[in-house]
C-alpha cells in the first residue's frame, strides 16, 4: 500500500487529474442516470476528490508511523483498547503530519480548480480563469479564497492547532501466581517453566543479564505478552477469564521512557486510567493533587504542564503517579529509573521505598542494577536463560548464594560491602560521644557510614534523627567494621 501511494505520488497532479476525467466522462455516457454526464462539473469534482485522498492518506500514514512505540505500549499497558489507543493517541500525535497533508491538497486543489474551469466545471475555478484572462486581480483573490475556504474546512485553524500540538510533542490487596510459565520465540525459550508466587505487599525485583527473559516475564503478568504454556492467575483468577484491558486497569503500569502522552498535560496524563474508569471530576482532579504531593511535585505548578516541560526525573515521577492513579492491587515497573542520572535515580528509589511503605502496595519490578535491588526489595527473584537461578530476601542471595553464577553475579569481592547496605546505622548506636564534622542521618545504611568514616579520615560519626536531636554515635572497630 505504501509503495502504491509513494507511485501514485510521482504523477504530475494536472496529469493524474486529467487522467481521471476520460472514465468518469465514459462513465457518465454509459449510466445516464448517474448523474455524470460529459466532460463538466461532476467528472471534476469526482476527480479533485479523489486526487486529493492520495497527499491525504499518505499524510495519515506517516503521521501513524511516527507516534513513539513507548507512547502506545504505555496506553496498552494501562488498559486503553485498541479503538481507545487509536483516537486519543495515535490520532492527536499524527495530527499536525495529517494537516500538512491536509494543507498541501487545499493548496493543490486551488490550481486544479482553475484546470476544471477549462473543461466546463466551472465553480471557483472559474472565477480564477477569468480573473486571469481580464488581468481582475479581485476575482483571482476571491477564487483561491473561496476554494480554500470550501475545501480546506477551516484547514488555517486546525494547522495552527496542529503546530502547537507538534510543539508539546517535542493498595495493595494484589496475589500473583505463576505455575510453569513458559514462552519461545521462534523454537528459543524466553521462559522457560517458571513457577512464582508474589504475595500481598511485597516488593519483587526481578534481576538478570539482558536476555535472562525478566522483561518477558513482567510483560506476562498484563498480557502485553502472552505465555504458550502454564497457568497465570491473579488474586485467585485465571488472566484468560478477564479482558486484556479489565486486567492492565487493576495492574498499574510504568516504564522506563515514561510513555507519557506528549498531547496532554500533567494532570490529564495522570487521569489516563480514572477517567477510563468513568470518575468523576471532582475525584479524578483530588487524586492527580494527591499523587503530586506524594511525588513532592507542587500540584499548582506541574498540574498544567506539557511533558516537556519537565525534567527526567519529574517526567519520571509523573509515569510513577500515572500508574499509581486510579490505586490499582499491583504496580508493575519496567526499569522505571533506567534514563536517570545517578542523583536522579537514587532520588526516585528513595520515593518508591517511602511509597511502598506507606501505601504497602505490590510492586513487581524489572532491573539491571543490583544495588537498587538489594536496597528496595523485599524478595530478589534472580534469572538466567530464561529460568529462576534463585528467590529469596536480599540478605539470602548475600549469605546463601545457590549457586556458582549467584555469587559471580553480586560480586563475590563485594558481597561484605553489599551487605553492610542492608542495615542501617540506628541499629548499632553508642551513647554520644564527642566526634568531629557534621552528624549524619540515622537513615544512612552501614556502608554509607562506612564510606563516610573512609572520606573524613574518622572513626565516629554522630547520628542525628530527622527532627535534628542527636541520638549517639556510631563508630568503626579496629578491625574494620562498623559497630
């Protein structure tokens, strides 16, 4: 199809509007009730349509094939259906290609309005002739007005809409089971008979080289992938019994490129699933200020802006609130901090382990960092080729590697540094004692203080809490450890 549009392209436009005029003429002589009849106003009117479809359709295509892949699998992700996914995102993304399109036939169908004039049509086109051959300007003026008002339908209006459009493109009752999951691609395991149960609450960091098959088991859980063999339920129901886009409406969904919608703002971005859901305004609008506030982003300032208006790490946030919009039973997460800087990220994992402990929601959660899973999970799920190497707390996959290739991949040289990271300072305080330099935060973990002792040249820290009252000290045994 495309390639017949891009050949039908090449032809001259007087050429292919002339060639459209012989069958409609013989039309017209062959059924003398149709209404055709010679060579005057309906056989050029039927042939200026039909020519402009060609710059029309062509225009729509390309604008389709430039809406990003991340926009539409974010929508996908959060249960819009396919009818939904089409006319609120790929149709608005495409519409300034659409209206170039669209301008380009209007300006086309001035010159070949003025071709029908010859050939009896008459109409605007007419008045364009004769405004040339008496060398009236007016009437020239007032031909290519009228044609481009008729035809174009307003088309200045809607082209300035699209150039504005083109400008901002620039709870946790959730129980997941996997019994003997399995899916190939091409006769290669992807998944390979991987049985999971993910409880109510947890946090699930499922870790892996690129190609361990996490990113395909993740996808399995919202049916943006489907699974050839074995058995999925979630909270007690079989996945197949329920609507793709029913079952992505209770899984919030976030990724890495955050997929927000480029045409809508903040505020509608957050609203995708509550209002396909059918809230009500008033409610939608008081949750998009919730989420914001949770997020520490100012609802007064970040509820009216375009997505590129933002930071990454405020787009970021938004994705998070998207996703935790309309309070969905799980929450799941596609390297979601994966494009940030590291202030930015260890920022965002900050605000997700505060958000998982105050709303106690089930995340399940695809990464490549070990760090960022050793610090927010609750359960560490490690795969390879496409099967469970092994699961277990942080401090399991530390202290009890199953295997060979467990202990490689955390780093056996690290593996003491790793797990001073799991606990924090408050748990091995002294009475206060006189230190040097500043106090730090009783939220820092063992290794931080430890690195903090190693750059001050010390071995005591005070430790404050967060109201600022000093609550003792901690400090470095002559062997080393902390203590």
């Amino acid at each position: 199809m495309r390639k017949t549009l891009n050949l039908l392209q090449t032809v001259p436009s007087i050429a292919l509007f002339g060639l459209l005029i012989a069958p409609l003429a013989t039309l017209g002589e062959w059924l003398p009730g149709s209404g055709v009849r010679g060579i005057g106003l309906w056989p050029a009117v039927v042939a200026l349509v039909l020519h402009a479809l060609l710059p029309i359709v062509h225009g729509t295509a390309a604008g389709l094939r430039q809406v990003p892949a991340a926009v539409r699998e974010a929508a996908t992700g959060m249960g819009l259906t396919p009818r939904q996914c089409f006319w609120r995102v790929d149709v608005p993304l495409a519409l300034p290609v659409l209206l170039a399109g669209l301008r380009l036939t209007s300006v086309q169908l001035v010159g070949l309005a003025v071709v029908a004039a010859l050939i009896g049509a008459g109409g605007y086109g007419a008045l364009v002739f004769q405004g040339l051959l008496s060398s009236a300007l007016d009437l020239v003026l007032l031909g290519c007005a009228a044609r481009r008002g008729a035809g174009a339908g307003g088309g200045c209006r809607l082209h300035a809409a699209g150039s504005r459009l083109a400008a901002v493109a620039r709870g946790a009752c959730g129980l997941i089971r996997l019994d003997s999951i399995g899916k190939s691609y091409g006769g290669v395991q992807a998944v390979d008979r991987v049985s999971l149960h993910i409880a109510r609450g947890e946090f699930v960091l499922l870790i892996g080289a690129s190609g361990s098959g996490k990113l395909t088991l993740l996808k399995m859980i919202n049916r943006l992938v489907e699974f050839d063999r074995g058995t999925l339920t979630f909270d007690g129901a079989d996945i197949h019994t329920l609507k793709p886009e029913d079952l992505r409406r209770r899984l919030g969904y976030a990724i890495q490129s955050t997929g927000l919608f480029p045409h809508w703002t903040v505020a509608r971005n957050i609203a995708t699933v509550p209002r396909l859901l059918g809230w009500p305004a008033a409610r939608t609008a008081a949750r998009v200020d919730e989420l914001l506030t949770l997020l520490n982003l100012d609802p007064a300032t970040y509820r009216g802006r375009w997505p590129h208006q933002l930071s990454g790490g405020q787009q970021q946030r938004v994705g998070v609130a998207r996703a935790l919009a309309a309070d969905p039973e799980v929450l799941l997460m596609d390297e979601p901090f994966g494009a940030l800087d590291p202030p930015g990220r260890a920022a965002m994992q900050a605000e997700m382990a505060r958000i998982q402990q105050s709303t106690g929601k089930t995340i399940v959660m695809v990464t490549h960092d070990i760090d960022e899973a050793l610090r927010l999970a609750t359960r560490i799920v490690l795969m390879d080729r496409g099967r469970i190497v092994q699961a277990g707390t942080p401090a399991q996959l530390l202290e009890q590697p199953a295997s060979e290739f467990a202990s490689d991949f955390f780093g056996r040289g690290e593996i003491g540094l790793k797990r001073l990271g799991l606990h924090g300072v408050a748990g091995i305080l002294r009475g206060v004692e006189e230190t040097e330099g500043p106090p730090v935060s009783a939220s820092l973990t063992q290794r931080e203080a430890l690195s903090m002792m190693l750059l001050r040249r010390t071995d005591r820290l005070a430790v404050v809490g967060d109201d600022g009252r000093l609550l003792g000290t901690v400090l470095r045994r002559p062997d080393g450890r902390d203590g």
